[in-house]
C-alpha cells in the first residue's frame, strides 16, 4: 500500500505506518455511535448551582489562586472564513440576502467601521465595501477570528484576543500575573505576536498585572491522512499523501503540554463587553471554586483507596462519587467483593478532572450534555455532537435541556502533583468522518475525538448550570450586533 516514498513522508509528520493504517481502518469502518442512556438535566448530571454554595465556590477559588498556577487555555488557530461566508458569496455569485442587507444598514455599529471608512474610496458602493472588508482593507477574510476588532469603547476598539487580555486579568491572575496560552496556525503566528507586542503593555498597566503569553501549533504527528471516496489514499498531483488537520481534537496534544494546576478553557469568540463581563467573571471563579473544592476530596479518596482501606470508606468513595462526581455506578457494584470495588473505585479517583459550564439551549449550535453508558456498566456524562448520536436515538437530541458552550475549567494533576498523560483519558472510537475536495477532487477527512468530546471521555465530568449571560459566540459577522457585543 505505501511506497519507501509515502514511509518517508509519514515518518516526517511523526506517525507511523500503524498509525495510519489504522486511520485507514476507520475510514472503512466508520466511527460507532455513543450509547446514549438519555440527556442530562437538572437534578440529573447537571448542577445548579446558586446562593450561598455559589458564593462559597467563589471564595474557595479567591482564597486558593495565588497558590496555583493557572492558565487560559484559547483555541484560535481557525480562519474567520465561515465568520464571513456570506460576504464571500455576495462577492463572488452576487448572493444578496438579509445577512448583507443587515451588514450594509448597520455598518457603522461595527468595531472594525473605523477602519473600513479608511480604508475604502469615496462614493464606495456596497460590492467595495463588502470587499474591503474580507480583501484589500481590512483582510478580515484571511485573518483568524482572534485578530478581528470585536467591540469598540470610547479609548478604540479591541479585538477579540485582546478581550481575553481583560478576561485573564478579572478571573485567571495569581499573584499579579496572568497566563494566557494560544493555539495558533503557523501562518497566523506572526500576526498575533505582533497584536500582542503592542497590546500586552496597555493592558498591564490598565490592570496591575503581568502578562506571560505562549503558543503553540497543532502537532504534524495529530494529522490524518486523506482517502478517496472508496476508501484508497487520497494523492497530490505530484504523488505525495495528502495529510490534514484532525480537528480541534488534535489539540489534546496542546492541552497535555501545559504544566498548570489549574486551566480554563474558552474559545476565541466567546467574549462580550466590559459592562457586560460580570457574569463571566463571577461564573467562571465559581466554575474554579467548584474544581478546588471537588479535587480536594478527590484526592483525599484516591490516597485512601491507594492502600488498605475499610468498608466504610468503600462506601464513602463510592456515594461520593455518585453524588458529588456524577457517575451512576454499575448495577450491583455495591454487592461486589470488597477488592473489586476498590480497584474500581481507585481507577475512577486516579483521573483528570473537569467541571463543565452548561447553559439554556435557546437555538445555538454545540455539543449537548448526555448520559452515556460505558463497558463496564457505568453511566458517565459526555458532551455529544449530533453526529455521535444515532440516528435511531435523533429524539434524545431534542430532549437536551441544555449545551456546552466550551466553557470548562481542567485540573490535570494527581494527588502528588505528577501531571497526568492527558491522552490516556481519551475514546479513540468517537472521531468522525467528513466529507471535503481539493483541487476539485473529492475526499474523505478524518477527524479526532473533540477537544471537549472524545478527547476528555474518560474524565472525572462535572456539569454545572451557568447563566446564558456567560455566552456571546461570533459565528458570523452580523453576531457582532448583537446587545453582547455593542
């Protein structure tokens, strides 16, 4: 199947011929569906979470974060291009629909307006504005969403990397300083280098605290090679595989390279305005609080069940983890033999762990908060995109009650500080298949389990109610008139 050429040219994104046989496995086979048991709600796998034990998370995660390290972890490696599709199709088919009409009548609501005004000849008619903004101009079409301007103030306007500068510095600083990690694409490195070189200082002083700003790139050795539509490699016209990205699930690489004891993670378009930013704020110190709280206890099981232990504390462990880490235990666990108990038990309490924000679904897309039933019998909840979901089970998508917004807080550590190998947690069997063309040329696309999906399946999950006042996503340009964002 592989020429010395095709070894060669595997070898140099860091995988193996296994590996992408494997790959090749898949695409043959399909990914299975989850068994989904049924959507969690409140009172079952979501917390609500409110008053008096809101506010003692907030105190817990105040009182405990200068002893911490913590860190903002920001997706932004991805093009604005879906930010602007439609722009796109006005320019390049003469599609004009109410998106356009709304763009055109509002444009001077926008961050970026500005800007554009400079940019643009006088007398410009709509086609050269539209254009100015994602060509020549403002290049909005080939920039990444975190170097688009989001809001404007009476000092300038920001862009969206730069409110995560103001959201590190409200909820993420210990001892005065602020981490703030970024996943980049390497083409769009320089560019937020240099935002940020320009920006960092501004913000530091406004603020009172230190920046420490890091990237990285999605790792070669996460890329998945590509197939024809039956299913042989997929080759350049000079011969060569043609290996792509496999998705944000790739980015468990990223994530597992970070020594911190505590990370945030939140997209690069979930951000609102200054006046608005209260909620966030408070909501994510309570989402930390939570994680402190909660890992306390964990650790305290977890070096109890490491050694000999009673009945009383295999009792405790288990009702603790039912209660408090939402995991329904297998049936009749609790008539198993003391030893089989523990080592279950020991395995479930020696694990990364998250707590995840979940909101109100009103109508936007994400990942749905589910029960899903595991080998061993286990009920564990998931995060689920539709296309993990049968469709024989499609209704249980239009039960869910709620949805992530990726607004998750990560501790990735053990009970001794030994940072845990972060892809051993993962379900390699919740990846997907898509269908893409080059050079007019269809293929099929692999991608990995989902940062926040496969790739975090065998965690400790914790799923908490938060207010939709936390999210304000940018899926396309016009979001940016909406109240969060003016």
């Amino acid at each position: 199947m592989f020429t010395e050429k095709d070894v060669r040219q595997i070898e140099s994104h860091g995988l193996s011929v296994e590996a992408v046989e494997r790959q090749i496995e898949h695409f043959k086979a399909g990914f299975p569906y989850l068994d989904i048991d049924s959507a969690a709600r409140v009172g079952d796998g979501i917390l609500s979470v409110t008053g008096t034990e809101a506010e003692c998370c907030i105190r817990a995660y105040e009182t405990a974060c200068d002893g911490l390290k913590i860190v903002k972890f920001v997706p932004a490696s991805g093009a604005a291009t879906r930010m602007f599709k439609e722009l796109f199709a006005f320019l390049g088919e003469g599609k004009r629909g109410k998106g356009i009409d709304t763009l055109l009548e509002h444009i001077d609501r926008f961050a970026f307006y500005d800007r554009l005004r400079e940019a643009l000849p006088a007398g410009a008619d709509d086609r050269a504005v539209v254009s100015a903004i994602v060509g020549p101009g403002l290049e909005y079409g080939s920039k990444p969403k975190g170097q688009i301007l989001f809001h404007k103030y009476d000092d300038g306007a920001r862009t969206a990397v730069e409110e995560h500068l103001v959201e590190g510095a409200k909820y993420a600083a210990c001892d005065g300083r602020v981490n703030l990690h970024l996943t980049v694409s390497p083409e769009h490195m320089e560019g937020f280098k240099k935002l940020l070189a320009e920006a960092v200082p501004r913000y530091e002083a406004r603020y009172g605290v230190r920046y420490e700003v890091s990237y990285s790139v999605q790792k070669p050795s996460t890329d998945t090679v590509a197939v024809n539509p039956d299913n042989t490699l997929f080759r350049n016209d000079d011969g060569s595989l043609l290996f792509r990205p496999a998705g944000h699930g790739a980015l468990i690489e990223n994530l597992n390279d970070i020594d911190a004891d505590l990370i945030f993670i939140k997209t690069i378009d979930n951000v609102t305005t200054d006046h608005l930013r209260g909620d966030t704020v408070r909501f994510k110190k309570m989402l930390g609080g939570m994680l402190v709280m909660l890992r306390e206890s964990v650790y305290s099981f977890a070096g109890k069940l490491a050694a000999a232990c009673d009945e009383q504390t295999l009792q405790a462990a288990a009702k603790f983890a039912e209660r408090n880490l939402c995991v329904k235990l297998p049936a009749g666990f609790a008539g198993r033999s003391a030893g089989e108990r523990r080592g279950w038990l020991a395995a479930f309490y020696d694990r990364p762990l998250r707590v995840c924000g979940m909101v109100v679904n009103e109508g936007e897309p994400g990942g749905g908060p589910f029960w899903v039933k595991n080998a061993d019998g286990s009920l564990s909840l998931q995060i689920a995109e539709s296309s993990q979901i049968a469709p024989e089970d499609a209704r249980l998508m239009k039960e869910a009650t709620h949805f992530n917004p990726v607004d998750i807080v990560c501790g990735v550590k053990d009970r001794t500080g030994r940072k845990f190998d972060l892809r051993r947690y993962t379900d390699p069997q919740t990846g997907f298949i898509s269908s893409k063309s080059k050079d007019g040329r269809e293929l099929k696309a692999q991608e990995l389990p989902g940062l926040w999906n496969g790739a975090m399946a065998d965690w400790i999950t914790v799923f908490v109610e938060v207010p939709i006042s936390t999210f304000s996503p940018v899926k396309v340009v016009q979001d940016l008139l909406r109240p969060q964002h003016q």
